[in-house]
C-alpha cells in the first residue's frame, strides 16, 4: 500500500556521507528537550489547570496551540539550514525551553494566569523546534540508511521519554516540593545537560554553496521542490497529515473518571508514559528497519485506535487507567519511530532541517486538529465517543490513503504487480 513511499526521491545525490556515523543512542538525549516542553504542557500544566475548573476544551485549546507552533515552524527552518552553527542553534533552543517552563512554573495555575501560560507555553513550543531542527540536520547527515529505523527510534524514545520527565517529573514535584520553582529549575537543568551531548555528533555540513544568501534560500527551496514532486516524497506529505497514531487523547483531563489521583497521573502520563512511549519508539524502529515504514505507521495507527476503544469498554477503574494509557503510549512511540523513518526515506540530506519539518510541521497539522477534536467531542458526546473517534478517523483515513495509493501507481508498477500475481506462464 505505501511502497512509493519508502522509495529514495528522485533529486540530485546528495554530498558523500562521512565515514563515522554516530551511535544511534546519541539521539535520544538530543530529542530530550523537545519532548520535556510538550509533556509539561500536555500533562503537568493540564492537571494543574484542569483541579483548577478549566474545562477540558479550555486546556485542549492551550496544548492544542502549542501543537500549531510546530506546523509553523517549516517558515524559521531555512534559517537553520544556511546561516550558523547547528549546534549553537540546539544550545539557544535548549536554553528557550527551560527558561520558559522554569517561568511557568512559578505561576499560578488558574483561569487569571491562562493568558500568559498560554504565552509562556508558545514560546516554549517555538524554542523546541530549534532543538528539533538542528537534531534533524544530524541525523539526516549522519546515519546511513539501514539504520535510519534504529537511529528514528532512538530519536523518538527521547522525544517520549522527555515528553515524560517534563510531565511527570515536572507534576511530582509541582505537587509535593513547596517551592514552584523548582519543578522548572530541575527540568531547565536537564535541558541544559542535554546541549552537552552535541559534542558525540558530527558537525553539521552546509549542503550548498552560494555566493550570497538568496542563492542558498533558492537552492534550499529548489531542493524541498525535489522532494515534494517525487511520489515517494507527496505521499510521504499526504500521510503526515492523516490522523493516525497522534497520541491526542488528553488523559490528565480526564483522569478523574477512572479516580487517578496527581501521582498516578504523574506516573503513568508523565514518567512511565514517557518510557513506554521509548520502549514503543525503540521496537517501532526495529521493525522499520525490516519492514515498510509506511505500512508500519498505518498499522501501528490502527492499533492505537484499537486499544482507545478497549478502554471505553472496560470498567472506570486505576487499574484500567493504567493499563490502557501505557498501552497507548507504548504504540504511539511506536507510530512516531515509523513516522520519523519515513521522512528520512523521503528528503535524503539536502535541506534536511527544511525537508524534514515541512514534513514534520504537516504532520502536526492532525496532531493539533485531533486534540481539539477530542476534547469538542468529550464536551459535546462525553468520553466513549471521544475514544470511538480514536478509531474511526484513522481506519477511514487509512482506506482513502489505499485507495489513492493504488489509483495513482505508475502503469509499470501495476504491471509487476498483476505478473507477480499470475505467476510464470505454463510452458515458460
């Protein structure tokens, strides 16, 4: 079904690839940063917000927005490709998202101060991307092929797992130590921990050279051109804006339904999310490593669905709570491994902080969309639906994908296909 879009694009070849690749483990902690500001958002902050009477639309709403900054980031990631040091660019980005969680959390968390945590929490979101970015330079240039899938995974287990230290650390200690700050200190300093780690990768390289400026933002567009009018790269497009595996289901909101206390949710949506959102990302890039990433992503998606609608089912207990929303998170991890080695087959090196979130800032699009919808549906229809829609709109989404997949197939394509089909003729 997603064959096209595992295929290498059709541009120029990129500049040779140096000879020592990096250890893929490098990754996780790079991607650290970025996961700590969305889970102190999505979690710490939800719960907060959510003791505090806001509804669970008003706090879909906040972490929705942040979600927004990501699709947006595609316009600020040209500069990251032609101007500076990549690694300076992870440092300031890093720096953005600890000064500006250490800010929230001195605030109160109540309707009075929603203005400027939401202000606070977009420029979190906004400095993220530059951690993202410049993570996305190196492991574009410096993985080699056949462990694009290790090295995805490696990457989104730290995406996951400081989606759960900024969650639930951040929530453990905003709920028992008596000084706020510290929430925010302890977590702007593994931020900061985390910039040390750019020493183990390579330096970056330019992928052009211009004689001015405008050249080099006309050769970064020429080559995400490349990229978008290849079939491997708009079909890699089109499914990035698909509902699948999006991992909106706002589970601190909601938590008081199954009785989950502050500590259960800090443990199970913050610190054991996060590690089993790892876990899912490592086995989803082994898995992509041996298989089709584009067929992986949709079944991971579909199995997250699945197990949305298990949970509907069962009994309002902890004990459900638990099992279900590990589960969730777990296969997740796995989508966003499958997601990130999809890219890496589509854009190659040139470009890569441009190529790869033009892919990513797409992608965010039903990430941002799905967290909105979820909480108008548990306002408007109540939980069960919100978690029935968790399947629905990806299995359709995934049917028109094969659809449109098998309708737009090169002829010759279609030829091996229905030869491999039919098999040798009787005589040959």
């Amino acid at each position: 079904m997603t064959d096209a879009v595992d295929a290498a694009p059709a541009a120029a070849p990129p500049p040779p690839r140096r000879a020592s690749a990096p250890p893929s483990a490098i990754f996780l902690p790079l991607f650290v940063p970025f996961g700590i500001s969305g889970g102190y958002v999505s979690v710490t902050l939800a719960f907060q917000l959510s003791r505090a009477g806001l509804s669970t639309l008003e706090i879909t709403t906040i972490i929705a927005a942040t979600v927004w900054v990501q699709t947006w980031k595609v316009l600020w990631a040209p500069v990251i490709d032609t101007i500076g040091n990549p690694k300076l660019w992870y440092g300031a980005g890093a720096a953005g998202v600890g000064a500006t969680i250490l800010a929230m959390s001195v605030l109160p968390a109540n309707a009075r101060s929603v203005p400027l945590i939401m202000t606070l929490a977009l420029l979190s979101s906004a400095a993220s991307t530059l951690v993202s970015m410049s993570s996305e330079i190196f492991l574009a240039q410096s993985v080699p092929p056949e462990l694009r899938g290790r090295a995805s995974g490696w990457a989104q287990a730290g995406n996951g797992g400081g989606n759960g230290v900024g969650g639930g650390l951040g929530l453990v200690l905003a709920e028992h130590v008596a000084q706020p700050w510290v929430s925010g200190g302890v977590l702007a300093l593994v931020c900061l921990a985390c910039w040390g780690c750019v020493r183990l990768v390579p330096a970056a390289r330019r992928t052009r050279a211009m004689p001015s400026y405008l050249a080099e933002l006309r050769g970064v567009v020429r080559d995400v051109w490349e990229v978008a009018r290849s079939r491997a790269g708009y079909l890699a497009l089109i499914l990035m804006v698909l509902p699948i595996a999006s991992g909106a289901a706002p589970w601190s909101a909601i938590a008081g339904e199954w009785r989950a206390g502050a500590d259960l949710v800090a443990l199970v949506n913050g610190v054991g999310g996060g590690l089993a959102a790892a876990a899912g990302a490592l086995i989803g890039g082994y898995v992509c490593d041996r298989t089709s990433p584009g067929r992986a992503y949709c079944a991971f998606g579909l199995v997250v669905g699945a197990i949305a609608v298990g949970m509907a089912w069962c009994p309002r207990s902890p004990a459900t709570f638990i099992v279900f929303t590990l589960a969730y998170s777990a296969v997740v991890g796995c989508g966003f491994a499958a997601y990130c080695a999809i890219v890496l087959q589509a854009i190659g090196q040139r470009s890569a902080a441009t190529n790869f979130n033009l892919m990513a800032a797409i992608s965010n699009v039903p990430i941002a969309v799905m967290t909105s919808f979820d909480g108008w549906v548990h306002d408007r229809f109540g939980t069960n639906a919100m978690l029935y829609g968790e399947l629905a709109l990806p299995a359709v989404a995934i049917a028109l994908f094969a659809v449109f997949v098998a309708a737009t197939r090169p002829a010759a394509a279609v030829q091996r296909a229905a030869a491999q089909a039919v098999g040798p003729s009787v005589g040959s």
